[in-house]
C-alpha cells in the first residue's frame, strides 16, 4: 500500500516532536542536540526545515538545510533527515528531503552539501564531492560526501566545507 505523504514548513510547534523523531532514529542523542543547537544558530534559514505528516496530519519525518559555506561560498547543508523507525523505508524521508531542497531552490539557493549514505542521497541528485574540488576539514568516507548543484546554471564552488558552528566541528 503506497501512502501519500504531505509536506510543509516547521512551525515553533512541532520542535518538540522533530526532537522525539530525531531521537528515534538516531542511536545517539547528538542529532537530536544539534537540531536544537541550530534552532538559535544564525545558520538557522526559516522555510528550510521540512517535516513529512501522514494522512492524519502526524509528523514521521523531518529534513532540514542549514547555511554552511564551500570555501568563501554560502552554500547549504542537509541533515540531518530523520524518520520515525515505523515509517522508515515507506518514503516519508525521502518526501521530506525532495520538499526540503525544492524550497531551497525557491529561496535561489545554489548548492547542498550532505555527509550520508552514499548509497541513498543520490536518488536525490547529490554526486561525489571530492570530485569537483570539495573536501572536509573533518574524517569520513570519501563516497559519503557529496553535492548536489541546485541550479544547474550555477557552477559548484571549489574548497573545504565550513561547517555552521551549531555543528561543533
């Protein structure tokens, strides 16, 4: 059975519930912290944090985009995306980020940088940082870093990623 998912802005009312579904889905309490962390971070881009409701308008899922920087050049950074464990692998996720980087476009952003699951985001479109020229200051997996242009027209900048401080890296 395919269920339809909604999708739409976070309001100051579903803080509390991101935070459970964070907690839920992580196996660690340190996404759950850094949502709540960016809340107050300048980082924070209002419409750029997207949850996912059923049917009967319940939060399952959460996406969000902060500022970070590519070098000198603002950019943005995903995650993290988070679903209740029930309605994992039924799309509310997926739905959730598709929302979350259409508002980005909207908004004229350029470029989305996401540390994840190499074998999930580029259903969205992201590709291989290290490929064009994009490194962290920090260690993970080569193929976990990667990049999505969200205007083709708009060349990906070159350099490290800065992360935005509610990150603590």
């Amino acid at each position: 059975m395919s269920t339809q998912w909604l999708t739409r802005a976070e309001n100051g009312a579903d803080a509390s519930t991101v935070r459970e579904i964070t907690l839920a889905a992580f196996p660690t309490e340190q996404e759950a912290d850094i949502v709540d962390v960016l809340r107050a971070d300048p980082a924070w881009i209002d419409g750029l944090s997207v949850v996912a409701t059923d049917g009967d308008g319940r939060v399952v899922a959460h996406a969000l985009l902060t500022r970070c920087h590519i070098g000198v050049e603002p950019s943005l950074m995903l995650g993290p995306v988070s679903v209740r464990p029930e309605f994992q692998r039924q799309g509310a996720g997926g739905a959730a980020t598709r929302a979350v980087l259409d508002a980005a476009r909207r908004q004229g952003e350029n470029h989305v940088v996401v540390v994840g699951h190499p074998t999930y985001y580029p259903r969205f479109g992201f590709e291989r940082a290290s490929v064009h020229g994009i490194e962290l200051s920090i260690e993970a997996p080569d193929d976990a870093v990667m990049v999505l242009a969200l205007n083709p027209g708009q060349p990906l900048p070159r350099g490290v990623v800065r992360f935005a401080a509610g990150f603590g890296i």
